[in-house]
C-alpha cells in the first residue's frame, strides 16, 4: 500500500484531526456496545503521547430533523473515551464555527477534544454527506494533519474524510484503516488455497460486483440467503413467493450459471414459511430448493448446512460477506449461526467477515477469537470486495508526497 500511515508523520506540537468510526450503538444516552471505541485507540494514543493536539471528529447515526439531535449527540461517546484511556477529552458541543476555532486555538500539546457529531452539518444542506467544499476547508483549517482512522465510513465521500484529506497539509491512515486494508487484501489478492467466497444477502444486484470479482480470485463461491432464489429460478427451480429478482436479473444469473458453473456452490434445501414472520420453519422435502406455491424460503435447511460444510472443509481462505438468512428473524437465523461455527472452527484458515448481519452472528456466539479478521466497515469491506478503490483512502497522501501548503481559515458561519 502506498498510502501515509500515521507512524511516517512527525506529530509533535501539531493540531492532528482524526477521523474516527463511534457510530456505536446506543440505548438512550448508553453505549451498549464500545468495540468501535476500543478499536480506535491505538490511533489516538499515538498520537497524543506524541504531543499532538488531537481533535476528534466521528458521525453517529443519520440526522434528517432537527429533533434527532438530542438522541444522537456523541457527548456520551467522549465520556466513555476518557474512561477507557484514563485522560480527559473534552466534549465541544459544535461542529464549526466560533466555539470551535476556539476550543482549538486553546489546546495545549497532549490535548484531547472530540467535536459533536458531524452529520449535524447535514442539517444544512446535507453539508457532510454531500461534501460541501466550505465545511471541508473549514474542518481543515483547524489541524496540520489530517488521520483517516475511520474504515466504516472510507467507502463514502464526505467533508470529514475526503473534504478534509482535499485540503489539509498532510494526511495519513491510522492504524485501524490500515490494518483493515492489510488483512482483507490478504484474503483477497494472495489468498491460501483452497480459497472459498461466500456471499449472502437478499439481492443479486446489491452484490453482483462483489461476485463479479472474487470469482476470478477464489476456487469457489457460495451464494446463499435470498439472492439464491434468482439463481433457482435461473435453473427453472420454482421458487415460490420467495424473493426473486426481474427477469433481466434472472438472465443475468443464468449466465453466471453458465460461465462459472464449477465454481458455483447453491443452496439444496430451505426453511420455508408461508409469510415474512418470525413464525416456526417448516423444512421442504426436496433435494433442491424447490419451493412449492404458498411458500417463500428464509433459512438455507439442513442439507445445505452440510453442503457448505463439506465444501468449506480443507479450505485455506474464507471470505464471508451476508447473511444466509433472515437473520432479523431468530426462527431464520439458525444457518447464518451455523455457518459462524463451521468457519470459526476450520483448522489453519484464514478467515475474513464483513457485513453488519454475518458480524453480529459472531458476536452473538463468542466466535470472535476464532476468526483472523473481523471487518468494523460493512460498505467499505463488501466494496474492497467488489475491487474498488475507497474514496477516504485515495484522498490520502502518498508515501513520497510533501506537505502542501496550508490552507487558509475559512470564515466562520456560525
């Protein structure tokens, strides 16, 4: 990778912006997961024991109404930052303007605030997630060095990742991005053979690209959850009132079917019900995934629970994108579950997982050891998967790039 990291980047005395990922989840004003907390400290204590003055800036949830603000503030995030690192951090209730240019002219080396959260400024306009080009120099004029420790949010093209990185005079990854590129690319480019994909999820078209590419890098790919109902409908399986996807799409499978038919590994079998609840499965008697009127699959059955395992086994590399069921539903999460346990428990394999339903499956099961790679960016894992470039990264200086010069304060607006 020929990205700046962090540890190239004298930080002494510098004001240093990090882009972190503290859209944790919250229950009233308690955080009842900090795992995204957790992983970011690596990055911010290297930066603050080497006398930079740090300043925080992360997202939480999305802000469409003004009303939104008082459950989604990330004062509760900042308490529980200082908690964890023993050092105070100083909650700015703003995202620009005059409280914060100050608060930041104030900081002494060694410093730590965490400024509110940043799609507040999508009540202007969208400011954040649209990139406006006003409140990324703003956010810029406030630091020397601008660290990218967010990999959740390196997919999108905001004012706090790419508006600041456009900008700002030297630029980096922390140490979280960076070993989210180092350790998916592995699984991707390199991969230990047998190397074996599986991706689940509802649609084929949400994941097309990400079959499109790790079909050529990998010996096999499972698809799972709803999109193998466009592949049985493909095979002139019936399908039932099962999710399926327009005919172009159909077609689209068939060629898939076609061209990679040794690769491709399906579903035999389902757990059906006749609606979309949460109700008792009932097991389809074919060794297929036919499925009968009246019926819609939600769970892969039984007999694919041991397909997958026995293609799983011997297997060097795994890639696990989706859930292979109706993961909302715990009637219809039993395969996803599975699938965790067959994973966690192969012996020598290099395992990687991005996807907010196959990651909680993990989590549920206190897998978590037993996997080498849990991804904390579902969107920018599953588009690492589909070989594209992340916008947050790309906006980062090269290993050889000097400093530009600095950007000028912008005026504030507030």
């Amino acid at each position: 990778m020929n990205k700046k990291t962090i540890d190239q980047i004298d930080l002494n005395g510098k004001r240093v912006i990090i882009r972190v990922d503290f859209n944790v989840p919250m229950k009233g004003q308690q955080i009842t997961n900090n795992k995204r907390i957790v992983a970011a400290i690596p990055t911010i204590k290297k930066a603050y024991e080497s006398g930079a003055k740090v300043i925080l800036l992360s997202h939480l949830g999305r802000i469409k109404e003004e009303s939104d603000k008082a459950k989604k503030t990330l004062k509760p995030v900042a308490k529980e930052l200082s908690n964890l690192i023993n050092k105070s951090v100083k909650f700015i209730p703003e995202t620009s303007g005059t409280i914060v240019k100050e608060a930041v002219k104030n900081m002494q080396d060694g410093d730590i605030i965490m400024l509110e959260n940043t799609r507040f400024e999508d009540l202007n306009n969208k400011s954040e997630s649209k990139n406006n080009p006003k409140l990324g120099k703003f956010w810029a004029s406030l630091c020397d060095v601008f660290i990218n420790d967010a990999f959740g949010t390196s997919h999108r093209s905001h004012a706090s990742n790419v508006g600041i990185a456009s900008n700002v005079s030297e630029s980096a990854i922390g140490y979280l991005v960076e070993q989210e590129i180092e350790k998916i690319s592995k699984a991707i480019n390199n991969p230990a053979r047998p190397a074996i994909a599986i991706i689940g999820g509802a649609k084929v078209t949400d994941k097309i690209q990400t079959i499109d590419h790790l079909i050529q890098n990998v010996d096999r790919v499972i698809i799972a959850g709803g999109m193998a109902h466009t592949f049985s409908k493909a095979q002139g399986l019936s399908v039932g009132n099962s999710l399926v996807q327009e005919e172009e799409i159909v077609e689209l499978a068939r060629n898939y079917l076609k061209k990679y038919q040794e690769k491709i590994v399906l579903p035999i079998d389902a757990a059906l019900s006749p609606k979309f609840d949460n109700i008792a499965p009932i097991y389809n008697k074919y060794n297929s995934l036919e499925i009968p009127d009246g019926y819609m699959g939600l769970d892969i059955g039984p007999k694919t629970i041991e397909l997958f395992k026995k293609v799983l086994n011997g297997a060097k590399t795994v890639i696990w994108n989706g859930p292979v069921g109706v993961c909302e539903f715990s009637n219809y999460s039993y395969g996803t579950s599975e699938l965790a346990k067959i994973i966690g428990s192969l012996p020598n394999a290099y395992t990687v997982v991005g996807g907010g339903d196959s990651v909680a499956a993990i989590m549920n099961l206190g897998l978590e050891s037993k996997f080498s790679h849990i991804s904390t960016g579902g969107g920018a894992c599953l588009m690492m998967l589909e070989g594209k470039p992340l916008p947050g990264v790309v906006a980062i200086q090269n290993k050889d790039d000097q400093p530009r010069k600095k950007v000028k304060i912008e005026s504030s607006k507030k």
